[in-house]
C-alpha cells in the first residue's frame, strides 16, 4: 500500500516541501505516513545531498541575516521565528541542529532543550516555562522537545490525569494562534523514524565508543512504549495541526533528507516573511563624506 509522504509525481516534486510534508487534515494514522521518503528533493539521492544543501546555504543566511537584522533596527516590530522539533528518541533532533541550523549565523540563533521539569516549573502552568524560552525578536529560536511533552510522556506514562492532559490540546491551540498573531513564525517538525530504525541507531551507539556518551539505558525501557508514544503522538498531531501553526510530519530514517528538509523548510518559512533590509536611521551621504574625512 502506498503511503503518505511516498510520492514519486514529478510535478508533486516541484511543490513547496511545505505543502508536501503538511500533515492531511483528517485522524492521523502513523502507520500510514512513510518514514523513508525522499518527497521533495531536487536531488537524485544522498550522493547529492552535498550539493543541493550547499545551494540552500546563500539563501538561508540571507534570509537569516535579515531577520536578525530586523530584530536590531526595529525590535518592537521585528518578526521572530520558532522552530519546534519533537520526534522519539533517535529521530534525530540533535542531528537537524547540528547539520541545518548549523548552516545561519549562531548569533541569531536560540537554542531550547526542554528536560524534565523542576519543582519551580511544576509549580507553575505547564506553559510557563516556554514562555520563557521563546526567541526574541529578529531570531530563530529552536525547540529541542517542547510543550508538547506535557501531552505526550505525562499521557505515556500517567504523570497527570487524563482530564489535566487532554484539556492541553486547546490550551496549546490557543496559544500557539496567540504566538502567531503576535508575530512569531511557528515551524512545528515532527521526525518521524521507525521502530526499525531506531532499533539500528541504538545498536550503532553501542558498537562505537565515540557514541558511548549518546546511549542511554533508559532509552530501551522507553522503547517499550512504542504504541503508547505512537497512540500519544497521533492524538497530538491530529489535534493541534492547525492553520496558524500546522505540523509537518518529516521523514527522518534517512539523516541527509531529514537534516536537508528540514532546513528547506525553513528556508521556505523565511521566504514567507518578505523581509527587506532595514533602511539606514541616518543620512547615508553625510556619514560617507564623515567616514572618508576620518
């Protein structure tokens, strides 16, 4: 059976990836999205990742830079962006930092990684301590997990009650409508890896001492869990893919593609902003003739 995702259409090809990789309005079905597809290269494979992700990289610093720069001339307008990169363990959040944030300027970067929370966080509302991750303005923030483990692991592993959990969804959707409408570009990335694959990356950490310091015990017991993350992600995709802020479900068993969609994705998303360069708050001839007589 043909899968979501698993298209060869040449014409589908030359639709904006945004569009491809959008999650389908309607139940979400995991089993039914493909976690190996190549949608939306231009490339005939990995052999020429190199060479379509360099051809990313003069635009998106542009695109970044311009942001940023926004962000320092006019703050109280500058629009911000955040990316939000949720997926299982070995989906390969780290590796998308690494390999596509890793192509704009860190200076305009933020970067979030969300852990268990503490007991000053849980005496507060679950979205509090977002609130004080989010990028300020002219930058890309990043989300390394986010709000949407308290809808996820709580649920996996009866940390709240159901009713605390299920009301999340519109309290998120709420928000996240609020984010936007308040200038915030909100990019949300599912990485979808299979159980197979994650099965391989974990013995590939195994069989390398220089990967010893990424495995982790705890990662077999969760794995246990599998339908129960699965079941939990597909309530949260289906009920908090929105039109301010839709997911995109991205296929992550192959590293090149994943790393290399997601920064198209975010290539597209700057592009959308339309940002032109700051105009100069002085007289640019006047400071020539100043400069030159220095």
């Amino acid at each position: 059976m043909a899968k979501h995702n698993d298209r060869s259409d040449p014409v589908a090809e030359q639709r904006p990836l945004a569009e491809l990789l959008r999650l389908p309005a309607g139940p979400v079905d995991l089993s039914t999205i493909a976690t190996d597809s190549t949608v939306g290269f231009p490339g005939r494979g990995k052999d020429d990742v190199g060479t379509v992700g360099a051809a990313l990289v003069p635009e998106l610093e542009d695109l970044q830079e311009r942001l940023f720069a926004n962000g320092r001339a006019t703050p109280e307008t500058a629009p911000r962006v955040l990316l939000v990169l949720q997926g299982m363990d070995t989906s390969g959040k780290g590796g998308v930092i690494k390999h596509a944030i890793g192509m704009v300027d860190p200076q305009g970067v933020d970067i979030t990684s969300f852990k268990s929370p503490t007991k000053t966080e849980l005496a507060h509302p679950f979205l509090w301590r977002i609130e004080r991750a989010l990028p300020a303005p002219g930058m890309v923030g990043i989300f390394d997990r986010s709000h949407y483990e308290d809808v996820l692991i709580v649920r996996v592993h009866d940390l709240v009650p159901e009713a605390v959990w299920s009301a999340r969804y519109a309290e998120i959707n709420a928000w996240e409508e609020a984010l936007v409408a308040g200038g915030t570009t909100v990019v949300k990335c599912f990485l979808h890896v299979s159980h197979d694959k994650q099965k391989e990356r974990l013995l590939e950490r195994l069989d390398d001492p220089t990967k010893y310091w990424k495995y982790n015990p705890g990662d077999v017991e969760e794995r246990q869990h599998w339908p129960a993350y699965t079941e939990a992600y597909e309530a949260a995709l289906e009920q908090c893919s929105t039109q301010h802020a839709p997911w995109f479900v991205v296929p992550a068993d192959r590293k090149w593609y994943r790393n290399w969609a997601v920064a198209q994705l975010l290539v597209e998303h700057l592009r959308g902003l339309d940002l032109a360069w700051p105009a100069a708050d002085f007289d640019v001839s006047t400071e020539q003739a100043r400069v030159a007589a220095s």
